[in-house]
C-alpha cells in the first residue's frame, strides 16, 4: 500500500489504470513532465499520520503519472520510499 503525504490517501499499486500513455501533466511552474523525470518538492509537505515534513528540494524521481484530480504522480521520494504527490507542489529538476 502507498500512502499519500498530503492526506493520508492509501492505494495499492497494482490496482493502476493502464490508460496513462497521453497525460499532460504540469508542475507548478508549468513545465510538462514525463515518467522517469527528477523532480523537487516546491513547498514543505506534512505527512499525515507522521512526524515526517518532505522539505522544499527534496528530490525524487517519478516512476508513472495518474490523469486525476490529486496523486498525480507516482514517484521514489529520497530518504523516504514509494509515495504519490500531487504535481501542483513539485517542480522539475
């Protein structure tokens, strides 16, 4: 199960949709990303239900991409694992 920082949304990985191929997805200055893209965190994020704070820089790398309203991306977050983060709060590094 994956656990989102924002609120606390769990899922599990294998129930994702295989329709991701044309998303166009923007981070928060506009730019498009891709699968495979490294990103950085453009605010701090709390995460529910943890002491944990993911700090502005904390970089990470999207592993798929979501065409919803919240848990846009799927990506490894450094020092901390699996986890989905909207794209509003993220920008490409």
């Amino acid at each position: 199960m994956l656990i989102c920082p924002e609120c606390s949304h769990e899922w599990n990985p294998a129930d994702a949709d295989s329709d991701e191929d044309n998303l166009k997805i923007k981070d928060a200055n506009g730019t498009l990303l891709q699968e495979g893209d490294k990103i950085t965190m453009a605010k701090d994020l709390k995460v529910k239900g943890s002491s944990l704070v993911l700090k502005v820089g904390t970089k990470a790398v999207i592993k798929r991409m979501f065409d919803k309203k919240d848990h846009e991306l799927d990506c490894k977050v450094d020092g901390v694992g699996d986890m989905m983060v909207t794209a509003a709060f993220v920008k490409k590094a």
